[in-house]
C-alpha cells in the first residue's frame, strides 16, 4: 500500500512558490508566480525528486496561478513530460491561461500533454 506524500509548501526563489498534495490518485503540484530561467532549476529539481520517489499513476501540474512562463519552463515541463511517458506516468497541465497557454499553442507543445482548463468559458478535458 503507497503512502500519501505530506502537504508540503516551499518557496523556491521570491518569484515562484510550490505546494505539494499527494494521494493513491496521485500527486498535485500547484505553482504559484513566474516560471522563469531563474525559478526552473528549482522547479526541475523538485518535480524530478517527486518522480523518483515513487511510480505514480498521474502527475498533474496547476499552473492557475503562473502568470509567466519562459523556454527554460517550457524546457523543464517537456524533460517532466519525457519522464512521465517513460514511467506510464499521466502529466497532466490544469489551470492553464492567458500568456503560458498562449506559449505552449504556439510553440505546438500544448497538444503533447493532457490538459484541464478553461479555454474561452469551456471545459478541456484530454488534449493528446
């Protein structure tokens, strides 16, 4: 039997901060400020420890409150997709919005992870 994770919250630099819920569903990390080259290394650290500990059956990432994202964020989501996919891991994207969304559409990486937002007032479900 898989023991839940801890609630655990920590800021990792000044502009992002992180929560972590884990459940038998799997794990929820919810972000909190602007994915940038400065705050992606902790971020990529953090999601990587999260992967290693255990095989989870979902990952979902909630990017609700990210109001910004950069490429070496787009980098760390796609090295966290990689690892997920390897693992038969479901990463899935919630929360998405505004700029980051409008960033993944139009690099053509929105279509590779499963989504839950809003888009234009509907729900999204699965976007593979």
């Amino acid at each position: 039997m898989r023991k839940s994770l801890l609630i655990t919250e920590s800021a990792m630099t000044r502009a992002l901060t992180m929560s972590v819920i884990g459940s038998e569903a799997g794990v929820l990390v919810c972000l909190n400020g602007r994915i940038s080259i400065d705050s992606s290394p902790d971020l990529r650290e953090r999601l990587l420890a999260i992967l290693d500990r255990e095989s989870l059956p979902t990952l979902t990432i909630d990017l609700a409150e990210v109001s910004y994202i950069d490429c070496s964020g787009l980098a760390t989501l796609l090295e966290a997709l990689k690892i997920t996919y390897a693992r038969k891991t479901i990463l899935q994207l919630r929360g998405l919005h505004d700029r980051p969304r409008y960033l993944l559409e139009v690099t053509g990486l929105l279509s590779l992870f499963e989504t839950n937002g809003r888009i234009n007032g509907s729900s999204v479900s699965k976007v593979l």
